[in-house]
C-alpha cells in the first residue's frame, strides 16, 4: 500500500520516525462533521465500563469502550474480551471515508469515550494476536483534543508526541506497531469528553 499516494489531496504530516509508518490528518472532518459525529455516536452507543487486572488486583477501565464489526468476531486485550455490536450506519460511513484514503479495508472498530482528562490509555501497542503480523491502525478523534505519546521499544530515547485534534486521523502502518509503543496520558486540563474510533482489521 503506498500511505504517499499523489491521489490523497487531504493535507497531512508524516513524521519521519524509525521502524514506523505514520501519517497525521489534523482536519480530516470539518469541525461540523466532528461535532454531528460526535453528538450522534454518544447518543447510540451502549458504552461499557470493563474492569482490568494489574498484578493480580481488579481496577475499573480508565475510560468506557464499545467495539463493532461487520464479522462476529471477538476481540481480546488486557484481559478483557470484548463481543461486537454490527457496524451501525454511522460507523460505516465513517469508515468508508477512511479507506478511501488509506487504501486498507476494516472489519472492526473499537470505540473509546474519555469522559475528561482523568480518563486515559497506559502505555501499550495494537499487536495483539487478532490483528495480524504489522497491523493497520486508523484513528479518529472527535471531542477534546488530547496528547498521544509514542516511545520505542528498543531505543528508550525516541519519543514523540502529536496533539490529537478534534476531527482528526491518525494512521499507524508498517512496522509500527511491532516497534512502537503509545499512549493517551492523563491531563487535569482537559475538562470536556473526546470519542477515539480505532478501526483495525482482525483476522
């Protein structure tokens, strides 16, 4: 798949980082569009608060999560398997937009509502078994803007960092997340919530 394609008129940044693969839409929706999508996905969404084990004691999820697919496919992470929902309308044509770009196809959609900044994600990459060998990620933000770190596995050095707008994409090829790890950490600025759409494909 060529992420560079001259076809993609949608202005985008790709960082130049080892071992990875990643391209940052800040405007891929209009404000507009964020903020009907936003307002419609949190109202048809039937959130859940999963619980998560950390060194053998139970804590409830930093955040609610949903996830959705075209296949009946079952997703693991952290201990915590999830059952899909069908795609709704919404979701669908979301991802449509996406794969135009992208040139990838997805089957599944993990959805994540940061209620404000004391809701975050740990440190962690999307390798799960499910997903493949390098895997395919696609972003979405819609809401609050909020801080995404990246680190490398191997070198503890290379970090990055990307503000996560409202409306924005963010694609993650290649070996990235073989090499990478990222995060969405905690911030007592952040006062409003922010929808995350992770479109991915499982196997």
């Amino acid at each position: 798949m060529d992420l560079f394609s001259e076809a993609n008129k949608r202005e985008f940044i790709q960082f130049s980082l080892p071992d990875a693969t990643i391209l940052y839409y800040p405007s891929f929706f209009s404000s507009e569009e964020a903020t009907h999508y936003f307002k419609i996905i949190s109202e048809e969404t039937p959130w859940k608060h999963d619980t998560i084990k950390v060194f053998g004691k139970v804590y409830d999820q930093p955040r609610l999560t949903a996830l959705y697919s075209s296949e009946n496919k079952s997703y693991r992470y952290s201990g915590i398997t999830m059952h899909p929902l069908p795609f709704t309308k919404t979701l669908s044509a979301i991802k449509s937009e996406i794969e135009t770009v992208s040139e990838e196809k997805f089957n599944t959609v993990l959805l994540n509502l940061y209620r404000d900044g004391s809701d975050s994600n740990g440190w962690h990459s999307d390798d799960e078994k499910e997903l493949g060998v390098n895997p395919f990620i696609a972003s979405v933000t819609f809401g609050a803007k909020r801080t995404f770190h990246l680190r490398h596995k191997q070198d503890k050095h290379l970090k990055h960092k990307i503000i996560l707008e409202n409306g924005s994409l963010l694609l993650m090829g290649g070996t990235t997340q073989s090499f990478w790890q990222h995060q969405i950490p905690k911030s007592k600025r952040v006062t409003e919530p922010r929808i995350n759409l992770t479109f991915r494909s499982l196997k």
